[in-house]
C-alpha cells in the first residue's frame, strides 16, 4: 500500500453479537409462525416447519453446545466478554500487503491461522459490513465464508477504521484489489 496511514495491520477481534443473534432468532420464529396458517396439507406444513427448524440449527453453525450459550449470554449483562473461542474465527488480521489472515478454532486448533481472499460483492455500511471471502487450506465446502460485522461484535474504532480503508481499498487505489467492493 503506498499510504502510510495504511501501512499497519489491522486488527480485528471478533466477538458474539446480540443484535445478530436477535434478529436470527426472530427471523425464524417469524417463518416458523408464517407457515401455520398456510392453506396446505399437514404433511407440507410439517416439512416446510422442519425445513425452517434445519435452518435455524445451520444458521447458528449446527452447535448444540454454543446455542444455549447464545441465549444464556443474550439475557447476560456482561455480554461481550464470553468466550467466543469455541464458536468460530477469533481474530482477522487484515495486513499491510492487502492480505487477509483468519485466526482461531474453527473446529481446529485454536491458534490455526489461513489465508484469505477479499471477493467482489461485500457490503459496507456504517452499521453493517459484510465481507465475502475465499479461505485458501480449507477443504472446498468450507472455502466461501460471509464475515458479517456489526457494532456490537467489535471495537467501535477498529469497525470505523475498516470501512474508511475499505473504502480507500474500492476506490481503486490498491493495486491488487479485482474489483472488491465495487
């Protein structure tokens, strides 16, 4: 990168979200209460009922053990400081080479760490940013992965200084950027 405001890694803790958590949970309490009164056979309100249930299971990563944790750290005050090292990625490190660097136990060791491609099509708002990447070591049904980040799930000022660089990244400045972002 040819800024030096740029020219440090940055570093992202993640951490659970409630507000994401939230509105998962009442997504698929909405879908599960949207298809009681459909006017269809039993057996197709069952399967579409399952098929809402199954999803709901997927969403949350198919972990029985994090999900009663989710819902006993939501009514939690001291929500931001449970463990998050079971439930996935702990940090990205986003390096001065435009390189991206995911860390943490997904399943795995807990100081594994992959490398990482920033595809074209994320999304950055002020409240919202959601990053697609292609995780280069994993195997191949596990490679695309959507980093959804909000607010509540990281530092306020690292959240704003990614936006400012990934906006400084999509404007084309970086010289290897393929169109991310745009």
């Amino acid at each position: 990168m040819s800024s030096q405001k740029y020219a440090s890694p940055l570093h992202i803790e993640l951490k659970p979200s409630a507000t994401l958590s939230y509105v998962l949970i009442f997504m698929h309490l909405g879908a599960l209460l949207c298809v009681l009164p459909l006017d269809l056979s039993p057996g197709i309100r069952i399967a579409m009922a399952i098929a809402v249930i199954v999803s709901f299971i997927l969403t949350f990563g198919g972990r029985w053990h994090w999900f009663p944790h989710t819902l006993v750290t939501l009514m939690s005050p001291r929500w931001g400081q449970s463990d998050f090292n079971s439930v996935g990625w702990n940090n990205v490190v986003w390096d001065a080479d435009d390189k991206w660097v995911f860390i943490g136990s997904q399943g795995r060791e807990p100081d594994s760490s992959y490398q990482a491609s920033l595809l074209a099509g994320s999304f950055v708002h002020p409240k919202l940013t959601v990053l697609n990447f292609v995780i280069h070591g994993v195997p191949w049904y596990q490679r695309r992965k959507a980093l959804v980040l909000l607010t509540d799930n990281m530092d306020a000022t690292v959240f704003r200084h990614l936006r400012v660089r990934l906006r400084w990244y999509a404007n084309g400045d970086a010289q290897d950027n393929l169109g991310a972002l745009k």
